[in-house]
C-alpha cells in the first residue's frame, strides 16, 4: 500500500528552540526536528516546508495568512498537514486556519511542546506522534493535538505554563486521544458541507480589553478613538459590564462606540458556558445600546473570526448572526 504524504508546515517555537546566552531561541529547521523522530519516516512520506522561525509570541495576524495561504497552495499535493508551532499563541493560530480554511478537506494539525526537542524528559517527540497519527487518521478539519489530547482548532486554550498537559478544550467535548500507540475518536466524524475556500483577507483593527474593577471607561474611549472597528470586551460572569449603578458606568461609552462606528463585542472572562447577556440589566441595556454576544466562543477564536468577518462587512446584524451560529 502506498504510504500517505504529510506535510509539515514549520513555524518555530519551542520544539524548535535551542539555548542561547538570552535563554531559548527557535533555532531548529523543520528538517532538523525531523531528522530527531526518524519513526515518522517510517510512518510516511514526510516534505517539511519552513514558513516562519519565531518565537510564538512575536505572532501577528499576518503569519495566519502565511500558513493559511501555504497549506492551500500544497492542499492538492498531501494527505494531511502538521503546523509545528510555539505554545503560547498556538490556539489563536489553530483558530485562526479554522475559520481562514473554509471546508478544508485534510486533516491540518497544529503541535509543539513545552520543552525543546531532544531533552531528555521531553514531550516534543510524543506530540509530533500524536499529530502525525491525527493527520495520518484522514479526519478534514483543524486539530490541536498536544498532550495526548486531540482539541478541536477553534476551541482551544493554553492552560499551564509548564505541564505537558498544557493545552485544554473549552465550550465543545474533546475530540479524541493519542496513548499507547493507539488513536481513540470520541467524537462522530463531520465532513466538510461545502468547497473548500481560503479566506485570507484580514481586518487587524481589532481589540481585546479585559475588565477589572476600577478600570475607567475612558480607557474603552481610546480604543475607539484610535480607529478600531470593534473591540472585544472581557466582561464579568455571563458577559457583566458596569452600569449606571457603578461610578464608572461604562454605558455612555458603548453609546460612543457604536456612533463612530465601533462594533463592541462582549465574552466572559470565565472559562466555560459562553456569554448571555439576556440574564441581567446590565447585559440587556448593553445589546440596546448596539453590544454583541461573543456567544461561547474563547477570546482565542473571537479575535480571528472577527477579524474575517469586518474584512468582508461592517454590518453589525450580519457579524451577530454569524457569531450566533459558532
């Protein structure tokens, strides 16, 4: 039987990383980190294709477009695709390609670890065959698998700083498992309802701004004033923002928002069950004065599926509903 053909798509980060005088530094090739897990090669054919050598936290927006746009251009040639990729802004990466990658046919999974590759103790060797068992398994869609868990791209979230566990799914069950050598699916296989389509075109004037107690609502101004088309709202509980009750009644600034022209996007700072902002006066008064429900999607798939959304409209009714539907 002919073996499958994998890509893997290269973009530093940890796995890649080798010590420096000013700590650790992606260093490695896809190449190098290949040739460290040669039973990879046996498990099929193997191309690596370097995109980008960064530390994860040096990320913008436009390096989505660069995998986005490179795993489309390759979608024809391979079997399943491996984004090797620093942990720390990986899941806005794997949410990122879920939306960027309409419908994408093959499987596309992201990985890293949390220490270098080659370490002895190390988790890299083991998420590369998590991912490469996952990719290699057939299933279309965008995949994290880290830690032996298989998360769907658009559900993520780094939860630990140091555990090998490091990664957990939020607000959808977890897909499936990778031990012992064996790939366990806990979830029915969905197929793609439509073509594949790459929508690369991004609106970067997005913002995140995470309530606290005693945060004035002119810092909520600034953002509009600096030209931002929406911001997403960090709010308390189900999606709470301060009223008219509160010295620092953040109403008259949604009111702001929404006369220039700034769409206000509001999600809770709590891990599970998504917003509702029907619950509570301040949640009700907030949608009157134009405040969308970010619904139960993270802040690590808000901010890329707004940013694709204003490229291709403004229109304030059409982002709800879409972000309804998520």
């Amino acid at each position: 039987m002919k073996k499958k053909k994998i890509c893997v798509i290269a973009t530093g980060g940890t796995i890649s990383s080798r010590p420096s005088p000013d700590g650790l530094v992606p260093t490695l090739t896809g190449e190098d980190i290949l040739a460290l897990v040669p039973e990879l090669g046996a498990l099929c054919e193997v191309d690596c294709l370097q995109v980008l050598q960064l530390d994860s936290s040096n990320l913008l927006p436009e390096h989505w477009q660069s995998m986005a746009r490179a795993i489309a251009t390759q979608l024809p040639n391979y079997d399943g695709f491996v984004v090797t990729h620093g942990t720390d802004t990986m899941a806005y990466s794997a949410a990122a390609l879920w939306y960027m990658l309409e419908n994408v046919p093959k499987p596309v999974v992201f990985t890293g670890s949390q220490l270098p590759i080659g370490m002895t103790g190390g988790d890299a060797e083991q998420n590369l065959l998590t991912a490469f068992h996952t990719a290699l398994a057939g299933r279309a869609g965008v995949w994290l698998a880290f830690g032996g868990r298989i998360i769907y791209g658009n559900a993520a979230r780094k939860m630990c700083t140091r555990q090998f566990t490091a990664f957990d799914t939020l607000n959808r069950p977890l897909a499936g498992r990778y031990a012992c050598g064996r790939l366990d699916w806990y979830q029915p296989e969905e197929r793609p309802a439509g073509k594949f389509r790459l929508r690369d075109q991004l609106d970067t004037r997005v913002g995140v701004l995470k309530l606290v107690p005693g945060l004035p609502p002119k810092i909520l101004r600034l953002f509009v004033d600096e030209g931002l088309h929406a911001v997403i709202v960090e709010g308390y509980g189900s999606g709470g923002i301060p009223s008219q009750e509160s010295p620092l009644n953040f109403l008259p600034t949604l009111a702001y928002a929404r006369d220039n022209g700034c769409l206000i996007i509001c999600t809770t700072q709590c891990l599970y069950d998504g917003t509702d902002l029907d619950s509570y006066e301040m949640g009700v008064r907030a949608q009157r004065l134009g405040v969308i429900p970010g619904g139960r999607l993270s802040t690590e798939a808000l901010l890329p599926r707004l940013m694709l959304l204003l490229a291709e409209t403004r229109d304030a009714a059409y982002i709800r509903q879409q972000l309804q539907r998520d």
